[in-house]
C-alpha cells in the first residue's frame, strides 16, 4: 500500500500518494480490490472527505490508522494542545467514521490490545496502560464527532458512564445507544422519567 511512495512521481508530487499507487498495482496485474486499496487506504483526509466503502481498502485504512496511533502512543507521542504534527486526531476521526459508516461492529479496545500484545511480546505490560489512554482519545474524538452530528453532550457523557471505549464496547454500540436515549427522552414516559428524577435528586439533595 505504502509502495509508490519511494517513486520520483510521488516524491516530485506529493499529493499523488495513493493515487499513483491505485496505476502501478493495475499496471503491474494486481486484483482491483488491492489497486483500490492502494489508493482509499489513506482516506478519510477531511471531515468531508469519502471513506473507504471496499472491504479491502475498509481493512487497510483502518490498520494502517490504527498501527499509527498505537505506535505514537506506545512511544508516548501524543498531540498537545493545538500541536498535532503527525496528524493523529485525523487518524483517530478516520477510524471512528470507518466503523460508523460502515456499521462495523468490532472491539476498538480488542484490537488495539491485540496490536501491542503481538508488537511488545514479554514486554506488553511495560506498554498496557497504552491501551486506556488511547481509548480515552478515542472517546474525545467521538465526543466531539458527535457533537457535529449535533447529539447532546449530557446523552453522550451518560451512555460512555454506562459502557466505554475503555470498557471494550463496541463503538457502534455507543453511538446506537446515544440515538436511542435521545429518541426515549422525547416520548412521554422519558420526559416523565426525567421528571421524576430531577425531583427526586432535588429532594435528596
């Protein structure tokens, strides 16, 4: 996927990446899945860029994300503040727009350990609190993918207090969870259970 990059057509224009990649796997008799891959396993670049929709580029796309962040995580590089050199939160939107547009219902917590058991071997727990922390940035760019899509804060704050990333939930999970609650909470029975709560918290307190 990452072969065309060492070509001079890649060097002299670098925004040919993956593109040039897609020709020289057709020119050279590849599948067209891997052509295809070769190219879309870059995307999404951008909030509204397309994401892969081929289930080998889905595959490479989120490997090669995914291999990324655990990598800066695992050396304790991580974005600060506004400081993102390495475009990591990109990294991190791409795979959470992957699964959600393609409903993929896997473990991002399952995979992620998976990954730095095989990298580190013995040495895995001199890495494992790796795994909560980047799940914990996971949830920071879901929140804030959320909130774009316009979900209210309270609702996703109290689903990820129910079941988390940390917790090893599926991220599908999560986001249905969230669009159950809000549609529950505009039914009669939600808004009286809400009710019912708040007098019942009032009178506690």
């Amino acid at each position: 996927a990452k072969a065309d990059l060492v070509t001079e057509m890649v060097g002299e224009f670098p925004e040919l990446q993956g593109l040039m990649g897609k020709y020289y796997a057709l020119a050279q008799g590849e599948d067209d899945a891997v052509a295809h891959a070769c190219e879309d396993h870059y995307k999404p670049q951008g909030p509204n860029d397309l994401v892969p929709a081929d289930p080998v580029a889905i595959a490479v796309a989120l490997a090669d994300k995914i291999d990324t962040l655990v990598g800066f995580w695992a050396i304790d590089e991580k974005p600060t503040g506004s400081k993102d050199p390495y475009a990591l939160r990109r990294a991190a939107l791409g795979v959470i727009r992957i699964i959600l547009d393609g409903r993929i219902k896997i473990s991002l917590r399952g995979i992620v350990d998976s990954h730095l058991q095989n990298s580190y071997g013995k040495q895995y727990l001199e890495v494992a609190d790796t795994v909560d922390l980047l799940m914990v940035f996971f949830e920071d760019r879901l929140e804030v993918q959320l909130r774009e899509q316009k979900a209210r804060h309270d609702l996703v704050d109290a689903v990820l207090s129910a079941g988390s990333l940390v917790q090893g939930y599926p991220l599908i999970l999560i986001v249905d969870r969230v669009e159950a609650l809000g549609k529950f909470l505009e039914t009669d029975d939600g808004k009286n259970l809400l009710a019912g709560t708040k007098r019942a918290s009032n009178i506690l307190s």
